[in-house]
C-alpha cells in the first residue's frame, strides 16, 4: 500500500493513564498508523477518542505503556531526553489554542527563534534571517518580530504558530485541532497555508480533528479513532463519501451540512432511525 | 444593502487584529505609574540610606548623653526631641534604621531564595519532588513561629542574625505555596510544550518562560513578608533579645518610651511612627505590586479571547442611521419582536458601538439563527434580550415587544421578570451553566419553586418529567446525581431541561452545540427542534456553524460587526446570499469546496464578487 518507507510508523500503542490500577484509563488500546514523507494524515474522532493522545505520544509529551513508535526506521518509543532534543527540529506541533500557545511576555521573534536555538551552527543573523523569511511565508507583516503577541488575532497567532512549527524545517508536523477554535473566514486561510506549506516543503502531517469536512480537505489518507481504536482507515475522499464502519456513518450522519434541503433529508433519516431503535 | 457593502473596501476583512497598542507594558513600568508605590518605595529607600550613611547623616552622637536635656521636645537643636538620657532621638532613629533594615534584607533573602527554589522546584518538575515539599511546607507553616524564635535566641545568646536567618527559613513556607501555584498555572500553557517539543531544555524553559510569569505573584509574597519582618525584629529588639542597649535600635526605642509614656508621650512618635510608616510601606508595594501585576492580565494581554471587537472600520452610510419610525412597527404576528437595539461598550476613547440598530421578529413556534463570526454581537444581542449585558456593556437604545408587552431594553432592570419565566436561555458551556454542589434534581427545584408555587413533592414528579421531556434515560438516577458525573450532552440537556421548567414562550440558545460533540450535538438540535414544535415555543439560536443553521433555523439574521447585513428564510440565504459577506462565508466552508483546491477566501471572494458587481452596474 505504502510505497516509500514509512516516515512514522506507530505499532499497536497502548497508553494508559491513572496511578492506581483500580482508577487507571485506557486511552489508546493498539492503534497502528503510518505516514508517508510528505503526507498528510487525518485523524477523526470525538472528545475521548484518544487522538490527541496519539500526537502527544508521538511528540514524547505522554508515557507509552506498550507498543513502539519509530521515526524514520528509528524507534523513538523510549528515545532518552538528549535524543528528544534533536528529534525537536524535526518533529514539531501546531496546537488548537492560539492563545496559550504563545508566550505573551515574549515577542514573536524569540518566540520563533526558539526551535532554532537547539542548533548551535546558526549565528544570530542566521537566525533573523530565517525569522523574516518565514514571516513572509506565513504571510505576516515585516514588524512581527518586535511584536507581542496580545497585538495579534486569533488568525494571525496560528499562523505565527505555525511558522513556529516549520521554521526549523521539520519533517512531520502534527496538528492538533489547529482550526477549531477560529472563524470560518479565518478557518479557509489557515488551512490553505497549511496546504501549501506542506506541498512546498514536503512536509509530513498528522491533522487531528473532530471534523470530517476538513479533515477531508487537507488530508490523503483519514483513520477514524473510536474509544482508543481504529474503526476505519483509507483514502480521505473514500471515508467521507462511502463510510464503511456504522460508527463513521453516525459521525457523517451527525455533522450538518450547509444546506437546508440536503440538511432536511439528514435530518429525517436520523429521525427514522431513532424511532426505529426506541421501538425495537 | 449591496449598495452598502459595494463601497466597504475588500481589505476590511482582512484580519488586522485589535487596534494595536504600544507594547504592553511591563510589570515595573506599570508598578512605577503608581504614586503610592513611588511613594512607598521612596520611604523605603530613606530608611536604607539612612542605615548605610548613618555616621554622616545622624546629627550627634546616639550614644551621648545630655542630663541637662532629657525628655525634650523638638527643638533647632534636636529635631526629634531627647529620650530620658537626653540623648538625641534623631540620631538613636538613624542609627537604629541599620539592624532593622539588615535584618530584614536578611529575612527577605533567605526566604526568597529558599521559598522561590522550592516553589518553582515543586510546581515545574511536580511528582515526588512536589509531594516532598509541600509536606516541608506545611510542617514549616504549622510551627509556631513566635516560639521558635525565642527560642533560637536563647540557644545562639540572643544573635539577631541567626534569628531573623531563621525567620527568614521559616517565611519561606508562604513564598513556596505562592510560586508553586503560580508556576503550576503557568506549566499547563501550551507554550511550555512547544517550547518542550521544540528541544529546549528545562532550564531554558524555566528561565524563558516560567520565571517571567511568577516574578509579579513572588514580589506581592516578598513584600508582605518584609512587613512581617519589620515587626519580628522590633519585636525582638523590643523584648531586649537581639542587639544589646545602650546601642540605638527601633524595638528598643519603643521600649523606652513604653517606660516614660505618662510623662514623655511624644518619645514614642519617631520610633513608633518609623516602623508603621516602614510596615505600611511594605503593604502599600505589595497591594501596587498585585494591582500592576492584576492589570497585565486584564489588559487583555494575555487570554484576550476576543480581541475586542474593533470600531467598525468604515461605517457604511446608512440611509436612516439608527432606529427610525418607519422600521419601528413591530410585527402584528411575532412572539418577540425588537427595534433598533444598540449596544456600546464604555472605553478609554469614549463609547464603541458593538451593535447597531439591530431589528428582529421571531414568530411563534419558529427558530431563527443569529449568524456570525466572533466580534459580530450575536451573543451580546441574545444577552440584551435577557437583559444580562456583561458589566462595560450596555444597550442604549432598542425596545422589545414581547407577547404585546412593551419593554425598554435600555432599562435591563425590567427585564428581570421576564428572564426564567417567559424567556429561557442556553449557554455554550453546559457544565459551567451547573453548580457543581448541588445535584440536578436541586438545580431543577430551584427554579420551579421560583416560579410556581407547588407543593415540594409535586415539584419532584415535574422535575423528573422534565428530564423525561429531554429525554434523558433513567431520569430518577440522573436527578440524584452531580454535574461531574455526568457527560456534557447530559448537561446540556440538564440546561434545556432547567430553561422549560417555567414553559417559556421563547428560549434563547447560544452556541448550545459548539462545545459538543457532532453525534451529541445533532441529538440535541433534534430535541430543540422536536421541543419547539411540541410546546410551540420559539427559538433564537445563536450560531457560528452553516450547517447547524440549515439544520435548526427557518429564517437566519447575518451579523457583521454589529450590522445586521441580511435577514432571509434560510433557503433564500443558503441559494441567493444577497450580501457579498454571506456569500463569501458561505464560500469559505470546506464542506462546498473542492478537493485539492485552495478555500475561496473571504478576501478572494470577496474581491471577486466587487468587480462582478462593478461591471453589473457600469453595464
């Protein structure tokens, strides 16, 4: 199926929470998964489902009970803090919350400098350098870098997020819910410069999200997360439009749709079929 | 309305982000515009000036004695007065300054620094490290500090270093509670993370990103602990323990003047009033230094969740501006009908308009949707309708006919009657809308009791009727339980359950699926609409999402910025948008875009659809 070797390859992860046995939580119960270089994968599924575990355990942010996680053919399952450090350039994050994501005591530019600091070959015109370039992709003004962040939107902190994520050109970025918290009109913007940063730099992605429409707009592949499994995994599009799993279909069923007659149509079907239930 | 719109320049909507202030001040520039705290700080310092340059400044001799002058008043010749031994009281004040000051530079640095280490130690690296000491803490903070002094001067022959090093040892309990928790609050920020994940380590973090954040807290802590050393070493100087008389100190000067009170009363003024105004100092820094450090958060700053809605960037001429009487009929056949509601906000720069003239009618049985992006007013609009505009808010004009009633929605006061009973409403966050203390059932009989007068036990059968009605299963089992046991969707039905429990005529609902689930959420736009069909009740739904108004609504209201751009059933707004902005919203929805392709952005489409409607009217 995976023509290249597998950027990142997760392999029946198990991540349990809780101190004592009796009160412990099973948030992932095996989920295998694999990205490509350069694709992006989206995960689905509600509150509890355990996809923002999958990323944290990913970036090394949670304790793994079982299974492995490797990074370009190394396990990084267990990998030591030194080994941490380094993967830091090329393993970055791009969070749900604009707000808490960045530090307002600091100014953007220290703010994207900090991914950079971790590399000792880059002189501090190298680094401004970098600061302005990607500034410009992201498409901010030139005078960001003196700014604080309490002068920007909601938008406009995403994107210096995510120029936060890409500045030390990563390999993998994992997205956590990266649009839900903005407007629809600043939601198309974001999504589209994470499209086009991805194509441009070959980026690899795992897109979490609890939506099915914009998951199947940035993603090629989707997984569907439920309780801590995979129910389904295949071609974003085919998911969407052709939900194989009864789960998936509620979660299609369940999202409206911007369009009352089709909406209507929805909405009776799942009438019927709860009536159908409460009967039976 | 496209006329309007034709001339609002397409950049508009570029987000530009709240009016940019200057830099936000920091911490100590915000402390040094405060007189008081200038004026604290600058007592403090005299005093220490004072300690360090003592055999400059002091007039004579502390130590010299004058029989023939004893218990003077000021004078030329002793500005403060003479003690019993006539010797100058000025000069025992200035010299007395130094063991005071020193002791507590003394205190104040050991708990700082041990207080600061710990607290910051226990609140980053957390786990064992914080259990250890917080129990170190709190066996500190259980000892009886007043004892353990007095006894230390006993064993260590009355060393004042050694007590107020101990002193100091033992404050630095307050100092750690106060910098761990400030360090816990600050460790669950996103940041620290990506700072995490982007290599750094944890000392760079700390340095960075922590300590930044605490310092305001820290400083607040330390200078009321200062306070507190000022007292324990007059105290001490006080009972003779410490530094040994004849040598000028604080304590020991109120203890003199405690001997002559009957005969010399104004002895004690210049000590007595050089350690209050010291203690006051301390107290009055510390309240500055909350109050500035409080400001960097309300600033908005930090958790400026919305950026406060900019004036309107170019107010579109309006052809009637504000509520005139031609609009101001309202509707013969609406359950709820408002006109010309306005609402401003209160600022530096004067009054800000938030929302502007805004018109609606909602008939009986139907659901209208109140449709925008943050800043645009839906959520103020259904907050005046219940009269709960948030404090800096206020509504300045608009009337509401409600049920035939007229109410000035002006005058919130009399709106009070109508919020439970006739009005009901939802919020977004259906666990906050719950107190956590009381079960569902009291939550329930709470407000049937409020608004009916039934006996208690018919009031139990309508509660659970009511969790029957939102079709919450097991609704005995429910009734008995807490909010936090139960999921959100059940909160919200909780929430729903709560609003019917008075049969209001209209509910309002704001953003009552935003915070849920998809399967959850459709649940309970099903119920909302299955209710508002059985009871005939009305709704307003306040909403971001196209696809829940498609869902739930029969006609939707577009707000922009408080403007209310068009009001249509929703199948004319979702096949002919009349206004260019709800056009390119609804453009912007991945669901309608294809895949592969970029979104049509607002400011895309919306450059587009202008020169369409340029060329519509050059031709």
């Amino acid at each position: 199926m995976i023509p290249a070797p597998a950027l990142l390859e997760v392999k029946d992860l198990h991540v349990t929470y809780g101190q004592s046995r009796r009160r412990e939580f099973q948030a992932l119960k095996g989920v295998s998964l694999a990205i490509s270089p350069g694709e992006t994968l989206g995960l689905v599924g509600e509150s509890g489902s355990g996809k923002t575990t999958i990323g944290r355990a990913v970036l090394g942010q949670t304790p793994i009970s079982d299974g492995s996680i490797a990074f370009d053919g190394e396990d990084i399952t267990h990998a030591p803090r030194r080994r941490r450090k380094e993967l830091g350039r090329q393993l970055q994050v791009v969070f749900q919350d604009p707000y808490s994501s960045l530090n307002p005591a600091r100014t953007i530019g220290q703010t994207l400098a900090e991914p950079l600091s971790t590399d000792p070959s880059l002189s501090r015109d190298a680094i401004r350098g970098r600061i302005a370039e990607i500034l410009r992709r992201v498409g901010m003004p030139e005078d960001t870098a003196e700014r604080y962040p309490g002068q920007f939107s909601g938008g406009q902190r995403q994107r210096i997020a995510i120029a936060r994520a890409v500045i030390g050109r990563p390999r993998l970025v994992v997205c956590d819910e990266p649009v839900s918290a903005l407007d629809l009109s600043v939601q198309a913007q974001v999504l589209n410069l994470l499209n086009e940063l991805q194509q441009d730099m070959g980026l690899a992605m795992l897109f979490i999200s609890h939506d099915l429409t914009v998951v199947r707009h940035v993603s090629h592949r989707t997984v569907v997360l439920y309780r801590g499994q995979i129910v389904e995994e295949g071609d974003a599009q085919e998911v969407n439009d052709h939900p194989q799993h009864p789960y998936t279909q509620a979660l299609v069923d369940a999202a409206p749709v911007p369009d009352p007659a089709l909406q209507r149509a929805k909405r009776e079907k799942r009438r019927a079929r709860r009536l159908a239930s409460a009967t039976a | 309305m496209s006329e309007s719109a034709a001339e609002t320049p397409a950049d508009v909507f570029t987000a530009k982000g709240p009016a940019s202030q200057d830099k936000p001040t920091r911490f100590f520039r915000r402390l040094a515009r405060k007189p008081l705290a200038i004026a604290a700080t600058a007592w403090l310092v005299a005093v220490s000036a004072a300690a360090v340059l003592a055999p400059w400044l002091a007039p004579a001799d502390p130590l010299a004695q004058d029989l023939l002058a004893v218990k003077q008043t000021p004078s030329q010749a002793h500005l403060l007065g003479t003690d019993a031994f006539g010797r100058d009281v000025l000069s025992r004040l200035v010299y007395g300054a130094w063991p005071t000051i020193l002791g507590i530079a003394e205190a104040v640095l050991i708990a700082c620094a041990l207080g600061f280490v710990l607290g910051l130690a226990a609140g980053y690296f957390g786990r064992w490290l914080d259990r250890a000491i917080t129990q170190l803490v709190d066996l500190l903070l259980a000892l009886p500090g007043l004892v353990i002094l007095l006894s230390i001067l006993a064993v260590f022959n009355r060393d004042m270093t050694v007590a107020m090093v101990t002193l100091g040892i033992m404050g630095s309990a307050g100092i750690a509670r106060v910098a761990r928790s400030a360090t816990l609050n600050v460790r669950n920020e996103l940041y620290i993370d990506a700072a995490r994940i982007s290599g750094l380590g944890d000392a760079a973090i700390i340095v960075r990103h922590v300590v930044p954040r605490i310092i305001g807290p820290l400083i607040v802590q330390l200078s009321l602990f200062a306070a507190t050393a000022v007292l324990a070493q007059t105290g001490i100087s006080f009972l003779g323990l410490g530094v040994q008389p004849p040598a000028p100190t604080w304590g020991g000067m109120v203890y003199e003047a405690s001997q002559t009170i009957t005969d010399d009363p104004w002895l004690l003024a210049p000590s007595g009033g050089a350690i209050a105004l010291t203690v006051l100092a301390f107290g009055l820094l510390g309240d500055s230094a909350r109050d500035a450090a409080a400001e960097g958060w309300t600033r908005g700053t930090r958790r400026g969740r919305r950026p406060a809605p900019s004036p309107r960037p170019t107010p579109s001429p309006r052809p009637t501006p504000g509520p005139t009487p031609a609009t101001a009929a309202a509707s013969p056949t609406a359950v709820l009908s408002v006109r010309g509601l306005t609402i401003v906000a209160d600022g530096d720069t004067g009054e800000r308009v938030l929302v502007d003239g805004m018109d609606l009618d909602l008939e009986q049985g139907q659901t209208l949707g109140i449709v925008g992006e943050s800043g645009s007013g839906k959520t103020l609009t259904s907050l005046a309708i219940m009269g709960l505009l948030p404090p800096g808010t206020r509504a300045t004009a608009g009337t509401m006919v409600l049920e035939g009633a007229r109410y000035n929605l002006a005058r919130p006061e009399t709106l009070r009657r109508l919020r439970g009973s006739t009005l009901g409403m939802i919020f977004q966050e259906p666990m906050a809308a719950l107190d956590p203390c009381f079960t569902i059932e009291h939550h329930l009989l709470e407000v049937l009791r409020h608004h009916g007068k039934a006996p208690r036990s018919q009031a139990k059968a309508r509660a659970i009727e009511l969790l029957e009605l939102v079709r919450i299963p097991d609704p005995k089992d429910v009734a008995r339980r807490y909010p936090h046991q139960i999921s959100g969707g059940m909160a919200q039905r909780v929430g729903i359950a709560r609003s019917l429990a008075a049969n209001p005529r209209v509910l309002l609902a704001d953003e009552p699926t935003t915070a849920l689930d998809v399967t959850v959420q459709a649940e309970i736009l099903d119920l909302l609409r299955d209710l508002s069909e059985a009871e005939s009740m009305a709704v307003i739904l306040v909403t971001h999402d196209w696809g829940v108004v498609a869902d739930s609504c029969d006609r939707a209201l577009v707000l922009y910025h408080g403007e209310t751009l068009e009001s249509a059933t929703v199948e004319q707004i979702f096949s002919a948008p009349q206004h260019p902005y709800t056009k390119a919203l609804l453009r912007a929805n991945p669901h309608n875009a294809a895949v592969g392709q970029p979104l049509p952005t607002i400011q895309d489409s919306l450059r587009e659809l202008l020169d369409d409607h340029d060329k519509e009217t050059v031709a």
